[in-house]
C-alpha cells in the first residue's frame, strides 16, 4: 500500500499567525485523504524575515518535489511581493477578502500590520480576559464565590472535559463559565450538589464514553479503581441518568472538537458574544 505524499502547508503573518492558521485548518479539514505538514511562521513584518520563508518554502519545494501551500494575512504589499517570489500556491486572506469589502463598503481598509493589536484596550478583550480569570477561580468546582456571575455551569464526571471547554468559552467569546464534578456521592445521594441548584438553569453537562474515558483517566492515575472501564460505564450511567432527571441538557463529548461543542452550548443556552 503507498505512503500518502507529504504537503508543506506554511502559515506566515506579520502577527501571531493565528487568524492565518484559523483558516488554514478549516480549509486542510476538508482534506482527510492528504497529509500536510504545517508550519506557522508568525511576526514576518522586515525583508530578511520573508526572505527566510520564501528560503524555506522552497527548500520544501524541493525535498516533496510538489509545491508547498502558502496561507497568508500579510498586509505590507511590498513584503508579499517578495513573498510571491517562492513557487507555491497561496491562499492570501487580504487579497481574496479586503478588496471586495473595500468595494462593497465604498471605502479603503487601513492597511494596517498588526491592527488587531488594538484589541488589547477593547472591552471585548477586557471581558475576555475577566472571563478566564473567572474560569480558573471555579475550575473543578474548587470556588462557589460568585457562581450567580457565571453565564453556564459545566458539570459532569471527572475528566469528561469541562475545564479545555471552560477555558475556550472564556478565552473566545468572554463567556463567564464555571464547570463542578459530579462525583460519586452525588449520585449515591442521587441528587445534584447543593451549591448548584439554585443555578439549576446555567447547567450544562458534557459526557463521554465509558472506553475513552477509562483511557484518559488510565494516563492520571494507571491500573487504579478510577480508571476501571466499570467504574467509568457506572459513573456516566449514572451522571447521565441525574441530568436528565433534573433536565439538565448535555452532550456527549467524545468525537466532537471544542468548538463544536462550545458552539452547541452557546445556541442551546442562547449566550450572545463576539469572539475573535
């Protein structure tokens, strides 16, 4: 059976190269079958800088003898000018999208490297930032100050994935979410924590399999009674059976990316905000 070809996907930016990258895994997502090797190249914003990556691209070039992939949110045309100098394909966000903007709007964009460094004293930024520290101040059930600030509540058994989504809910869209376990006693008691009912409609719970939550909790604590496949299948059996008893909706978190499970949280509890 053949070995799948190897593509050199470069992500360059005059800034943190993430919007660039953003894009790029959204389009290479749609490519199972290929195999791309992905380089992010962030702060190209001098002569020497883009120079070195048109070195680099070609030297990619050369050794997959195919033409590598070249995604771009370069501003200074003249620093893409010599970035084109390389034989790639390139995907450039400015040229395909601010040119038509600027036509549909009747006015020119500014053209600015390193505009979105503004954020930093908007109030957007300012909630973000409010947000994570929220997130980690009630990670894990550890504070219940201020839990009537939360905009959701995550719970579900250790190790489901509460605290990646937590965190992601903060750092992308400012969304003030706290997450708290539910741990065996909570179900032999066969209710919710005290501390929460009273927040009954900020909840939200994430579950997971039984098998891959047996593997992620054998790589904390191996060939212990935690990580037992029947003791992980009794605590999601369980975990489920006291959200729906309470009518608390959840979803199962297994084969679903963080984005798409903080996209589902965000429709279903109807939270409104702007990410980046």
């Amino acid at each position: 059976m053949p070995t799948k070809s190897t593509r050199s996907v470069f992500f360059i930016s005059d800034g943190t190269g993430i919007t660039a990258e953003t894009l790029g895994h959204s389009l290479l997502a749609q490519f199972p079958d290929c195999h791309f090797k992905q380089v992010r190249m962030p702060f190209v914003d001098t002569a020497d800088k883009v120079r070195d990556c048109v070195r680099q691209i070609r030297e990619a070039a050369a050794s997959q003898n195919v033409r590598p992939i070249v995604v771009s949110t370069l501003v200074d045309q003249e620093i893409v000018a010599v970035l084109r100098q390389a034989d790639a394909f390139f995907l450039d966000l400015f040229d395909k999208y601010i040119a038509p903007l600027e036509a549909e709007l009747g006015t020119k964009s500014t053209h600015t490297v390193g505009r979105f460094h503004g954020i930093a004293e908007s109030e957007d930024y300012k909630a973000r930032i409010e947000a994570i520290n929220f997130a980690l101040a009630h990670d894990d059930g550890q504070s219940n100050e201020k839990l009537a600030e939360s905009d959701v509540i995550l719970v579900g058994v250790s190790r489901s994935g509460k605290t990646p989504t937590s965190l992601y809910l903060a750092m992308q869209f400012g969304v003030k979410a706290a997450n708290y376990p539910l741990i065996p006693e909570d179900f032999e008691r066969n209710k919710l924590p005290a501390d929460l009912v009273r927040y009954r409609t900020k909840l939200y719970g994430l579950t997971i399999t039984p098998e891959r939550l047996s593997e992620i909790r054998r790589e904390r604590r191996p060939n212990s009674r935690y990580a037992a496949l029947d003791n992980c299948r009794n605590e999601i059996d369980a975990a489920q059976k006291l959200m729906r008893r309470e009518g608390i909706p959840f979803i199962e978190s297994t084969s679903r990316s963080i984005e798409e499970i903080s996209a589902k949280i965000l429709h279903e509890i109807r939270i409104s905000r702007t990410g980046y």
